[in-house]
C-alpha cells in the first residue's frame, strides 16, 4: 500500500506532466520575432521551432550580391530558433520549477 506521501507525490508528477503537454502544445500558436540586416529580413518562429514567415525587403534584394541576402536570412532564421527556443524553455520551465527532467533536451530548463 502505498503512503500518503507517495500518493501526493504521484499525483503531482502526473500534474506536471499534464501541464507540460499542455504547453508544448500551447508553443505552437506563441511565435518570436527575429531580424537581420537592421530589418531588412525578418522572420517568425513558433515554440515548436518551425519558421513560419519569412519576409525579405526589397532593398535587401541585390542579384549582384546574393550571398549577403544569403547571410542575413540564416542569420534571422538562426536568432529566431535561438529565441524560439529560450521561450520554450522560459514557459516550460513555470512548469519544472528548473527541476532536471530525464529525457528532456539539456539546456532547455
């Protein structure tokens, strides 16, 4: 049989976990802003790390320089994942309290 304590324990891990899935889920409608070339690209990303828009100024668009429009869309695309993901991390880690979490990317909370 098992205790009190045991049962409260399992009842919050399987609150937790609940909240987590809701989160995860919730991270796909929440998106960051990134840009690169003083805003000549910009791009969004959602807390599932999928870029959803890309939107290049004209300005930006040289046919005689390609690899610099080249740079500044990785470049936007790479900031956006990287504050796409400290926003999941952010909602995720309401969650956890920071706790270590088998399975879960490290580095994440």
């Amino acid at each position: 049989m098992m205790n009190m304590n045991m049962q409260k324990m399992m009842k919050q891990v399987q609150k937790m976990q609940a909240d987590m899935a809701r989160i995860q889920e919730e991270l796909g409608n929440k998106t960051v802003e990134a840009t690169a070339g003083g805003g000549v690209v910009r791009v969004v990303v959602n807390g599932h790390l999928q870029v959803n828009e890309i939107h290049i100024d004209p300005s930006a668009v040289d046919p005689d320089d390609v690899e610099m429009l080249e740079d500044l869309v990785l470049a936007a695309v790479n900031e956006g994942i990287r504050l796409a993901q400290e926003m999941s991390a952010e909602e995720m880690g309401k969650v956890t309290g920071g706790m270590n979490i088998p399975g879960l990317p490290k580095g994440m909370f």
